[in-house]
C-alpha cells in the first residue's frame, strides 16, 4: 500500500512539473515576442513622451501664469536650454530688472533659512528696432518638461509672490560654428580676414585681407 502511494505521489509530482514547466516557457516567449516589438524609434518616442532630451543645447518656451512675469518680448518668450548629464537648466531673459530673484518652490519656503535663491545675470538683449537693453536673467533649473511647477519670485519692493510656469517645445540650438560655416558658404569665402557691413538683414564685404 506504502508502495502504491509513493508511485502514485512521483505520478502527480512529474505532471505538475510538465505543466508549470510549459506555463513558464509561454511566459518566456511572451517576454521575447513584447521585447522584438519594440523598435528603436519607438523607444527613441517613448524618451520624448517621458521629456529626456540629449545632452545639448535648446530653444525652449517658457509659460508663465502672469502678464507681469515672462520672458523679455525680444526673445519671442523662449530661453535657452541647456541638458548637461540629464540635468537640465534653463535660461531665461526677463522684461526688465524688477525681480532681483527666483526660488523654485513656493514664496512660504523662499522665506525659510536655508533656501536657495537664484541669483541674477545681468543680459543685454536687442529689440527689433536696434536699441538695446539690460536686463535681468535667470537660470532655473528644470526637473520635466511639459509640466508645470511653482516657482517663486520677490521684486524690488521686497515681497514674495507665488508663480505657476512650465518648459515646453525644445528645439536643437543652432551651434556657433555650424552659424560660421553656413555664412561663410553662402559668401563663398576663402580664408581670410574681411570687414563686413549689415544692414537690413543683409550683408556684403566691404574690405579683405590676408589672414595673419
């Protein structure tokens, strides 16, 4: 009778080991077929769904919830992104130096010791008539795009004032050298060093040399 039993325990043992083993090998296929579907562009659109950028340099607009508080009209209300290591830092123009500083959070807890306060540069920018200006900008550093977050802000007068702002629409910055290059094809210039006058938008050497 012992005999019989154990036979019939090593019956059941061996066809609950076939049949878990066989759900397991579905599960693993599974996993396989889901992991093949997934191409590279569409993990390179589930990065910008999840707003990670590359490292590099972007326009970016940046949205406030005042008329008071926005970026300086000459610069279209964008700043200039910057992602450096994942981080990512924006830089902001603003209309004039009324606000002398920022605190991402809110006003309550720009007030406490210890916060950080961001802290000023002071930037020139150029209107569409020509005249220039100086005015205060800002680096605020971004944890998400299209999301919105507080951001506090104390004028001249000496008061907090609670903000709502966001990042969103980046766009790859043209760089410095890819600008030079571009230029000079379009002149068709060889090196050298040459004295250019703009006007309207427009430009035409006025005068050449040899390069020193």
């Amino acid at each position: 009778m012992k005999r019989r039993c154990v036979m019939l325990f090593t019956v059941f043992a061996v066809c609950i080991s076939a049949v878990t083993g066989g759900y397991h090998t579905v599960l693993a296929e599974d996993a396989q077929e889901e992991t093949a579907e997934v191409s590279p562009e569409e993990t390179e659109e589930a990065k910008a769904e999840d707003g990670v950028l590359e490292d590099g340099v972007y326009s970016a607009e940046f949205d406030t919830d005042s008329s008071m508080f926005h970026v300086n009209e000459a610069n279209e209300g964008r700043g200039i992104l910057t992602v450096k290591d994942g981080k990512m830092t924006l830089h902001v123009s603003l209309a004039s130096k009324s606000i002398v500083n920022l605190f991402v959070g809110l006003a309550e807890d720009a007030q406490k010791d210890g916060a950080e306060l961001l802290k000023p540069t002071t930037d020139t920018v150029t209107y569409s008539d020509g005249i220039t200006e100086e005015v205060y900008g800002f680096d605020i550093p971004i944890q998400a795009l299209d999301e919105e977050f507080d951001l506090a802000l104390i004028g001249t007068k000496g008061k907090w004032y609670d903000h709502k702002v966001s990042v969103t629409d980046p766009k790859p910055e043209e760089s410095a050298e890819t600008g030079e290059a571009e230029f000079q094809e379009e002149l068709n210039l060889e090196d050298g060093i040459y004295t250019i006058e703009v006007k309207d938008s427009k430009y035409r050497v006025i005068e050449s040399g040899e390069e020193k």
